[in-house]
C-alpha cells in the first residue's frame, strides 16, 4: 500500500502536484533480491533536478515524486550474489540504479549513456514501477549501482560527490584537464561550479572563476582558491582573458552568451558545457579560429564514480555544504531557485525520520 496514512517500511517525503510541495510520505521499497543492497539512507543531497521533477518542468513527472538521487548511507543488508559489499559498509547511489548490463556503453562502464538506463527517482525501473529516490528512509538497488565511500570520508559530504561532483570531474578527466600548470576557467560558481574549482587546485591547475556576480570574489579567491575572477557580463575584462585559458568547465544553468568563452580559449582549447540552459549559440569563428573544441557531458558511469569517491577522499576534497533537516526542504528548494545557497543543501535524513 502506498499513501500519506498507509502503510510502508519506508518513511519519505514526496511531491503529489506540480506545485512541488514536499509533505510526508509513506511507500514499501522492494525486497532485497540475490544481487541487491539495502542501505539505511544517512544524507540526501539537494539537486536542481529535484525542482525539475517535483515540479513537473519536463511534463514528464509520474505523481508522487520522491526526489533525491546524491544518497549516502550504510548497508543494512545484502543478496545472496552479493561480494563487493557487506553489512555496515559505508555506500553511495547516484542519479540512476539500472541499466541494460548488455550493450557497448554498459560493457564499457558507461551506464549513464545507456539507451535503457533507470534514473533513481521518477524512473521506470524493469519491474515496472516507478523509482523513487533518496528523499526517503532507506534503498533498495542492485550493486553494480552502489558505490563504497572510504570509510574516513564524512558521509554528508560524500553525498553531493554522487551528483555535483561526478558531473564535472568526468569531463575533467576525459579531457585530460589534469595537467599541473595549465589554466581552467569555470563558469557559474554554484554547486557544480565551486567542484570544478576545488577540482581544478588539486589538480594543480591556475583556475579563474567567471561570474555575473560580485558577491561571489570573495569566496572565489579567499576560500576556494581561484587565482582570479572575472565578471562575465564586463566585456572589457572578458576580452581582458582572450586567449589565455586551456580549459573552460561551463556550469551555468541560464541562457548567456558563448562566444566571449570561447575566445579566451588558447589554440586548442577545450571547453566542456555541463548545464541545459535554454539555447546553444556562437559564430562558428570563435570555434573554427583556434582549433578549439566545444564539448557537452553528463554525469560519469559506475568505474568514474568510484575513481571519483576515492580520489576525493586521498585528497581531502569536500563539498561545501548546508545541512537541514527534511522539514525545511520547500524552503531549501526556493532557496536553491534563487541560489541563495553556498553550494549545496544535504538533508540529514537521519535525523529528520527519527
């Protein structure tokens, strides 16, 4: 049974309506099967993808939505076929549990781009029902989507990594954005955006941060580490940067101009859009002139994840967060619109089902 008085073994919060409000929620997650891992859910986080669906935004959206796909717990219990993983293990799941497991991009660990990939929540998953994601008590999910979170990494930060995180560390990777003294402009300094910048000083790179906003230098430079910042809507500082970056990671959601990007690119320059915003335009000048490449990317399959959590936990990478508790979420999510948040709300899940 299903229903806000019914019964369920799995506490959530979950949207009815294009309205998007989140109230309490309660549902039956699927019994473990032979190749399952259940997880006790610790953290959520806060993902724009949550407002999308909760609200409808793709009409696509399959009533009630539980959002939540950058999920972090500890297993409670695991399938018979189950070796990688046991009972108390810290674990992850991010934006999608099932794939096809046949084809060229699941066999290359590619899942994401599989033509039959499950997101975590509002999903079709292969028994036919819909998924629902980490807004919630607790998981159920086969274990080639579970990823194990070094136990010395704090869980609350491990669970932006599943989403924000993998997002623009595998077009960093794949790009080979990795090289020590090279230079790395990042657009948008949200939460994907303030990740680009912590990856880029680890990696060793000189990294400027783009921004419309003034208010964010300070944290750009002082906090994080970027070497400058730019405000993206001065043309004279953007021709100021022309020719002088090797690497562009564009985060940012709303529609803006291409162009003054890729002319700060050098001759073979790269620059890799990570967001959707409404429109795609430049003079085929700014690309052609300079050899350059324009390139898009989603988030990373389960071998990248996993490379990521570990990476992030050699390094002592954290997200910065905000932790609330599940009662405040309609007020993060308007918050988030307005991108009043520095850089990502994780909801303590533990505490908010006690």
């Amino acid at each position: 049974m299903e229903g806000e008085s019914g019964k369920g073994n799995c506490l959530a919060w979950a949207a009815r309506d294009p309205s998007g409000i989140l109230s309490p929620y309660q549902f039956d997650r699927r019994a473990v099967g032979s190749n399952d891992v259940a997880l006790k859910i610790k953290y959520c986080g806060v993902c724009y993808a949550d407002v999308v669906w909760t609200r409808n935004l793709h009409n696509d959206s399959l009533y009630p939505v539980v959002p939540g796909h950058e999920i972090t717990g500890v297993v409670t219990e695991v399938g018979s076929n189950v070796t990688q993983f046991k009972v108390g293990d810290h674990v992850g799941v991010g934006t999608y549990v099932n794939s096809c497991r046949d084809c060229e991009m699941c066999n290359t660990f590619l899942e994401i781009h599989c033509k039959k990939n499950v997101y975590t929540f509002n999903g079709i998953d292969y028994d036919g029902t819909v998924t629902k994601g980490g807004y919630s008590s607790n998981i159920v999910v086969h274990d080639r989507y579970c990823f194990k979170i070094p136990d010395e990494y704090p869980l609350e930060f491990a669970a932006p990594l599943l989403c924000a995180g993998i997002t623009v560390y595998k077009p960093m990777m794949h790009h080979k954005m990795n090289q020590p003294g090279k230079s790395l402009g990042v657009v948008g300094l949200g939460g994907l955006g303030h990740m680009a910048v912590k990856f880029g000083k680890a990696f060793g790179l000189n990294v400027t941060v783009f921004s419309t906003s003034e208010s964010k230098r300070d944290e750009a430079i002082n906090i994080l580490g970027a070497e400058k910042f730019v405000i993206s809507s001065d043309t004279q500082q953007m021709q100021e940067m022309e020719g002088k970056l090797d690497f562009i990671v564009d985060t940012a959601a709303g529609n803006h101009p291409f162009d003054p990007y890729l002319n700060t690119l050098k001759v073979h320059g790269i620059m890799v859009l990570v967001a959707f915003p409404g429109e795609i335009k430049f003079s085929p000048r700014s690309l052609n002139v300079g050899a350059r490449t324009f390139a898009g990317s989603i988030t990373g399959g389960t071998k990248d994840t996993q490379s990521m959590l570990e990476y992030c936990a050699a390094q002592k990478i954290y997200p910065k967060i905000e932790l609330i508790k599940i009662d405040y979420i309609n007020e993060a999510l308007e918050r988030m619109i307005k991108r009043d948040v520095k850089y990502r709300f994780v909801i303590d899940i533990e505490n908010s089902f006690k």
